[in-house]
C-alpha cells in the first residue's frame, strides 16, 4: 500500500491545473492537508482580484489529497464554496482541508482557506465517493 505522500506524488504528476496554481503540499495526513499558493496577476479577474476558481481550485485538491489519502481512488460528487474576502495578487493562499466523515462508500470534508495575515478567505465544503479502486 502507498503513503499519503506517493499517492499525492502520483497525483501531482497528472495534475498539470495543480501545478499550474504552484500548490505546495505543506502538510499531509490520511484525511487532513494543507495546501498553499500565492496568487499572480494572471489569476485575477475585471475586479482585479483573484478569480472565484482560484480559491475554489486550491479547495478542490485540497479536496482530493485528503480524501485519496487512504489509498483508494476518491472522486467529489457534490462541492459548495462560500467567498469571504476578496483576494489580492501577491496574497498568500493556505487552505487547512479536515475530514469530517468517511464512510465505506462517501467521505466529507471542509476547507478553510485563509490569507497571509491569517484572515479567513473561503470555507468550501466537499463529499466524495470513495471507489474500490486503489492507487
């Protein structure tokens, strides 16, 4: 069975969207990671801060490190955010994902993202399907 950290490593390879988001994998545990990013110009929209997707996107693999952490291939079935603060270019993205339920065929999990001065950005809130597949 793979740890936590080569299936991740394995997902990352196949990820380019992560890559491209220049996610760091601070922290990682069989359901919990935390995951950070700085936000570039080219991430941001006609308001001049970052696009909803951004905060979404690091929410969403969040999302999936955590829950295919356990070694069975884990796909989000129903995902909802909610933005609290706009988001700037050089800001300093962290999102804390925790598990709050797994099943034998569904996971749940939150999100938090907050900034570099530690104010709370996003909460996100995810359900998986857990497969049979392994990784």
């Amino acid at each position: 069975m793979k740890t936590p950290k080569e299936i991740v490593n394995l997902m990352m390879e196949g990820d380019a969207f992560s890559r491209w988001l220049g996610i760091s994998v601070d922290k990682l545990d069989k359901g919990h990671c935390t995951l950070s990013c700085t936000v570039r110009a080219e991430m941001l929209n006609g308001h001049h801060i970052a696009h909803g997707g951004i905060s979404y996107s690091l929410s969403d693999s969040a999302l999936a490190f955590a829950s295919n952490s356990y070694g069975n291939k884990c796909v989000s079935i129903e995902t909802s955010i909610s933005h609290l603060l706009p988001v700037k270019e050089g800001d300093i993205l962290t999102a804390f994902c925790d598990e709050i339920h797994r099943g034998m065929t569904v996971a749940i999990y939150t999100v938090n993202i907050f900034n570099q001065r530690e104010e709370k950005i996003s909460m996100f809130k995810g359900t998986v399907n857990i497969s049979r597949e392994i990784w």
